[in-house]
C-alpha cells in the first residue's frame, strides 16, 4: 500500500474514536512526508530537532509539528518560533526554558508531561510521584508561556501485551488523576498521548486520544536522509 492508501485507512480508524494520529516522520524524505500531507496528514512528529527546523523551512506551512523525542534545553530555541506542542517535557529545567523561549517568540507553547511508565532504563520521563511534585511547585505556577496539554507515555519495548497494557492502563489512571487533582477546570488539558505502531491498538484500548505511528505509514523503509527524494 501507498502512504496515502496507510493514512487514509489509518485516519479511518483513529478518526471513528476520536483519536489524534501523529505521522512519525523522523529520518522520511520531503517527498514521502508531502505524499502524507497530499493525503490530508496535518500533524507530524519528530525527533531530532535540526532535522525539525529543516522540515519545517522545506515543508508545507500549516503542518503542525510535534517534537516527540528526548529534548535539551540548549536546542529548545530552535524550534519555539513555530512548534505546535512538544510532547516529551521530562524536567522542571526544560519546562523553565520552554517557557524562556515561548515569551522571547511572544507566544504560548503547549507541552506534554512525559511520564516514564516502561520498564526499561533507556526511557526518559517523569516518575509519577516527579509529575505531581512539579504540578504542585512555585516554580511551575509562575510559568505563564507554557500550557500543560496533557501527558505522553512510551511503553516497554516487548511482546507481552499484557505487560503493554498494564502500563498504558497506569498511564490512563494518572492522567485522570491530575486532571481532577490540578486542571478540572482547564479544557486545554484532554490529551493522552500512547501508542506507536506496533501498539496503538492497545494504547486506544487503553484509553489514549492520540498516537505516534511511524512505520504502519511510511513503512520500514532504508534510513536516508531526508532530503535525498
């Protein structure tokens, strides 16, 4: 199947439950990402934010990007002037500087809480008790350019589904808890965001309202770089 055919029959899916599909479009040529967006894609996520800035300088200006990927607080200036949400905030410290950044460009950027819930020690994220600390803080109340959107999850990388949905149900049982506990009256945060290719089946299960896939779209395909048509 063509990429167009992957999203239309993926949107078909993900739209009849109301849930968010981010086309991962990390290390995918200009032409693969445009045959996407020709196909109604909006929403694009990314890792590495030179390969970020570069997309958007090239791409379509009303793509939505979303920075998924591990972020250092030295490169968030690179990508405040134009990102829709950066899904994987995992400090204080980055948030401080999100928030540096947003005022510069004289806007507010919408975050994800990153939640560490896998079991393995390569992931990033916040533990749960770290997320409920940080909402509670000074620190964090004084922030006025961010705006806290929701929470993202990254499950361990395995074969055991019950293990996957173990954690996702974890992830679904906090979300709920903040939102009672510090945004009950804040609509900006409803979004729950887990599930990647080969598990957003079960994220939506689950009870995630938006997923990363990648692979199911573009397809395990020779990394090249991006550029290269």
């Amino acid at each position: 199947m063509s990429i167009a055919d992957n999203i239309s029959s993926l949107k078909k899916e993900t739209d009849a439950v109301n849930v968010a599909l981010i086309a991962v479009s990390k290390t995918k040529t200009a032409e693969d990402i445009q045959q996407a967006y020709d196909a109604g894609q909006r929403l694009f996520g990314e890792n590495m934010v030179q390969e970020l800035v570069d997309k958007h300088q090239h791409l379509p200006a009303d793509i939505q990007w979303h920075l998924i990927g591990h972020l250092q607080t030295n490169k968030v200036k690179y990508i405040a002037p134009f990102i829709s949400m950066i899904q994987s905030v995992d400090s204080l410290k980055l948030l401080q500087e999100i928030n540096k950044q947003a005022q510069k460009n004289k806007r507010v950027i919408d975050c994800l809480l990153q939640i560490y819930i896998a079991d393995e020690d390569t992931k990033y994220g916040l533990g749960f008790d770290e997320a409920i600390e940080l909402l509670r803080s000074d620190e964090y109340a004084a922030l006025k350019s961010i705006r806290i959107c929701g929470l993202m999850g990254i499950a361990t990388n395995t074969d055991n589904e019950k293990q996957v949905k173990e954690e996702y149900y974890e992830l679904k049982t906090f979300f709920d808890g903040i939102k009672v506990s510090f945004f009950r009256k804040d609509d900006a945060f409803k979004v729950l965001s887990m599930g990647m290719s080969a598990d957003y089946k079960l994220a939506i299960e689950q009870g995630s309202n938006m997923v990363r896939v990648g692979s199911t779209i573009f397809g395990n395909r020779v990394i090249k770089h991006w550029k290269n048509n």
